[in-house]
C-alpha cells in the first residue's frame, strides 16, 4: 500500500507522533493504521509525543573537553527530579561526548549514538522516563587551552551551569577562576568588540531617554551618555568586569598578569529564556474538575 502524506498526517492526528515516526510505522504495518497506533505505542513513540507539549525548562547542562575542544550541551526536562536521574545522566554525558565531533544541534540530533540517532535515542527516554525532553542547545570553543566549570552538580561535569574558557598561555588553576567568574557574573560577550551592536545601540537609546527627562541640553547629555556606554561596557564584557578573585582587577587585567590571553567562552545555564506558564494551584484543580 502507498504511503500517502495525507495518511502520514492522519496518524500523526491521532498519536502525536513525530512525521517520521508515523511514516515508519505505516510502512511497517503495510499502512494499517490501527496496526500502525499499536506498533507506536509498543515502541512509545505515541506515549513520547503526547508529552511534547509540556513544558521543559528543568534538566541539565554537560561540559566535555577533548585537547583544545570543548562543548557544552543542554538538555532539558519536565521536572528537577529527572535531572538526578542516573538514566537521565548518562544519556545527557553521551550527548556531550558526541558533540564533540559535530557543529551544531541539529548535527547532534542526527548524529549516530549506538546505532540510533541521537534524536531517537531521546525519543526511547522521554517513554522510558515519562517525562517531555529537549535537546536544546550545544555550543563549543577551541583555543590553546580550553577548562571547563559546572556550577551546582549533580553528576561529573554536568549540573545547573556549565562554563567553557579558551585561552593561550597561564595555568588551569587561572582559567578555572575565569570560568567560575563568567558562570556567576554572566558577560554578554568576551570585549566591546564582540558585543552586538544592537545591544549597545538598545542601551545607548535607553540612556539617551533617561538623560532627557532631566531636561539638561542635548550637548550635556552626549557627554553623559559617553560616560554611561563606558560603564555599560565595563558591567557586561568579560574583559573589562571587575574579577571576582580580585576585585581590584579587570579580568583582563587578571589575564595579563597570569600571562594569559582569554580569547573565548560558553556559557549555558540550564533553562535560561524558556518562559514558563505559571499556574496557581486552585486553577489546576478547576481545570482538572472541568476535565
């Protein structure tokens, strides 16, 4: 029997399942579509994409470095619990360790990860686990040396933020210190020169607005706003932020005397710009009355 896209969607109608997964399943079952339902849930597959609608903003972010490479990936789950998952874990720890040898995400979702894809291996978990996944996102650096700092573990090299430095020159002990410094004063961007230019024109535009509601002359107020964008500079860009080892020094200032350059850093905090709905519980229990 043809498989027809009109057929691939009435299935996916019916199960929630992914387009793939429902072309599979019909051409398995010689497009049967009862047959088809069944051999989706045997597989939990149907199960896996019931749950994609809810929302997943807990999980994980793992960090691997491999001589001059590191990554960083996240992966995202329903709740906190599932985080400390040893399941959870090292399926988390094998999607780092395979990034390391592709570009982006949507590499590592097709990438092979013991005979399946990495996208079917999250897929098998979400129904294993019961809970709605995501891989998110991956990013990764190089440099002459790379170190790597997870903030909150729960496991070896993974927790609520993971930070990758590269730099050439110094010692670890130093790159660890500039790794836990950008997990917890989050920079923007490593110098004013990386910085995107629609950020700063945003800021210069809010500043220019503050200053004239005070009613000062236009000439007046560029001569602040010279002086705000400075210090908007110094807050946001790694080099220029007050190291928090010590306070007395720029981070880059840091960077020269341990004899280093900093040329680069990742950092994924677990979450970060998932809005999540929030609900009271007397709503939740009206909704459920209300079937």
């Amino acid at each position: 029997m043809a498989i027809t896209a009109a057929l691939v969607k009435q299935l996916r109608d019916a199960t929630g399942a992914g387009m793939m997964d429902a072309k599979k399943a019909l051409t398995e079952t010689d497009g049967d579509m009862d047959a088809a339902v069944d051999w989706l849930r045997t597989k939990g597959l149907a199960k896996a994409a019931k749950k994609s609608g809810r929302t997943a903003a807990e999980g994980l972010v793992a960090v691997v470095v491999d001589g001059n490479k590191g990554v960083a990936v996240e992966v995202n789950s329903e709740t906190d619990f599932v985080g400390k998952n040893a399941e959870f874990q090292d399926m988390v720890a094998d999607f780092a360790k395979t990034a390391l040898s592709v570009d982006d995400v949507e590499a590592l979702k097709a990438a092979d990860l013991g005979g399946k894809t990495v996208a079917d291996v999250l897929t098998d978990k979400i129904a294993t686990i019961g809970e709605n996944m995501n891989l998110r996102r991956m990013a990764s650096i190089e440099g002459g040396t790379v170190v790597s700092y997870v903030h909150n573990a729960a496991a070896p090299g993974m927790g609520k933020i993971g930070v990758l430095v590269a730099m050439t020159g110094g010692d670890e002990a130093f790159g660890k210190q500039v790794a836990m410094h950008v997990a917890a004063v989050n920079p923007a961007a490593l110098s004013d020169a990386d910085l995107d230019p629609a950020v700063v024109e945003k800021e210069k535009q809010v500043q220019m607005d503050i200053a004239r509601e005070s009613g000062k002359p236009e000439q007046v107020i560029e001569k602040m706003i010279v002086g705000r964008m400075k210090k908007f500079m110094a807050e946001v860009t790694l080099l220029n932020q007050s190291f928090v080892v010590n306070p007395d020094l720029t981070v880059g200032a840091a960077a020269k005397e341990a004899g280093a350059e900093i040329t680069g850093f990742v950092r994924l905090e677990v979450g970060e710009g998932i809005e999540v709905e929030q609900e009271d519980f007397a709503a939740e229990v009206a909704k459920v009355a209300q079937g």
